[in-house]
C-alpha cells in the first residue's frame, strides 16, 4: 500500500532529512506536501488527504496541537517529532501514541512506518487524540488519563480511578476504583515512570500505588498498606522510611 505523508517541520535540514529518509528508506512512501508553520500546516492538510503527517511539537508559530486544533476533522494518523519537551512527551506516552526523537533515527522511524501501514481503528485512534488533547490542558504536570493498551483493545481511563499497579511478569494489573483488573502488556517500571508526578509511589518491587487512596499503614508483620478498597499492599524495608517522609506531607 503506497502512503501518502505530510511533514510539518520548521527547520530546514530537519525537514528535508525527513523527507530523504522517508522516500529512500521507506518502502512505498510519498511526500506530498510539506509546511513549516501552524497556518500553512492547517491549509495543507484541510486540502489534502495524507495516510500519515509527520508533525514537530514545536513551531516557531505555535505547536503541533495548536494545528491539530484548528482541524475540523481528519482521518490521517500522526507521528509526533520532537527533539526535548518533555511533557509533551509524557502526554504522548499517556495516549499511547507514536512520537520520534530528533535527530531522527532511521530504524524507528522505519518501525513507525509500518505501524501507520497496519492502519488503527480510526474510532480508538480519535480517544487517543482526544485523550492526549485533554492532558495538554490541563496544568503541568498533572494529567487526568491514560490510555491503556490490554489484550483486548485500548482503554481510556481517568488516573484518579486507578487505586494500585501490581508487577504481573512482563505485564502490569491495573487496579481500579470500580473492582475490575486491566491487565497491560508493559513493565510495571514503565508506568512508575509515568505516574510518579501523579501522586503515585512505587513501594515494592511488586507494588505503584496511588497514594490518594492510600487508607492506613499497619506497623505489625514488617509493615504494610491497606488501600481503600481494603486491599493489602506490601512495602519493601527500603520503601519505608520515604513513604511514611510522603505522607506525612501529602496530608497536610
């Protein structure tokens, strides 16, 4: 299947590397259009019907999302580029959605190429955008959902009805408010790197808890937590001293 892309990018080597990359390295792939601002960004893709943009977060006009914004609608899919906002970074990670450092390495954006070419469902693709549109609004650097990637499909679920994380192997149990149990095919680590400007705490190396619905801590049987949903929880020696040191500040 032959991919039409669109690359909005504001410095000349960078976009122009890409385009190289993309029509040399890139089985059946066409640039068709190219802006290097939010305003001809908007006009390009209003006009136009790209598979793919490739879309730098930072603009000399504005950002990616403030092009995004202006769009009524699309059915294209968006690879995110940039070269250091981390919190736009982690608002990506939140929506599950593909993004490339610069400068851009050859393999990923390979590997981005071809996730584009396994074509999501446009339905779940539009909750990824919106959700990752949500967390941008909101003030730094807290965010309200998270998409997450089970078995089944994608689920889009608010961070504050997440009551635990649980390392399942290479996977992680979600724990939520209303007692269902989203398994996740990702390291629990991946998601202590995410969260932890939640207000959530890795307490063991089994255990990310939120420490909103922390209930109580039990000093007997080398201490442990108790969740609000009455669930105990198990705190490494280590882990102690620094939750107790958080607590103690969180509720106040």
């Amino acid at each position: 299947m032959n991919l039409k892309a669109v690359i909005v990018e504001d410095e000349k080597h960078s976009r122009e590397n890409l385009k190289q990359f993309l029509e040399e390295f890139c089985t059946d792939i066409t640039v068709t259009g190219m802006a290097t601002s939010v305003s001809e960004a908007v006009t390009i893709l209003s006009s136009t019907k790209p598979d793919v943009v490739f879309l730098d977060i930072e603009l000399q006009t504005g950002t990616g999302f403030d092009v995004l914004n202006q769009l009524a609608n699309f059915n294209f899919e968006v690879v995110f580029t940039t070269a250091f906002d981390q919190y736009a970074i982690k608002a990506i990670k939140f929506s599950s959605l593909d993004y490339l450092l610069k400068p851009i390495d050859l393999e990923e954006l390979q590997n981005a190429v071809e996730k584009v070419r396994k074509k999501k469902n446009q339905e779940i693709y539009r909750k990824q955008l919106e959700t990752l549109m949500l967390n941008l609004k909101q003030q730094k650097p807290k965010l309200n959902k998270i998409c997450l990637a089970t078995a089944e499909g994608f689920e889009f679920v608010n961070i504050e009805d997440i009551i635990f994380c649980k390392a399942n192997g290479s996977y992680t149990s979600f724990i939520m408010k209303n007692k269902s149990e989203l398994l996740v095919s990702k390291h629990l680590k991946e998601y202590e790197n995410l969260l932890l400007e939640q207000d959530f705490m890795r307490v063991h190396n089994s255990y990310l808890v939120n420490l909103k619905e922390v209930r109580k801590f039990v000093k007997s049987d080398g201490g442990y937590i108790i969740m609000n949903n009455e669930i105990s929880v198990s705190i490494s020696r280590s882990k102690k001293e620094d939750f107790l040191k958080v607590m103690s500040t969180f509720t106040k």
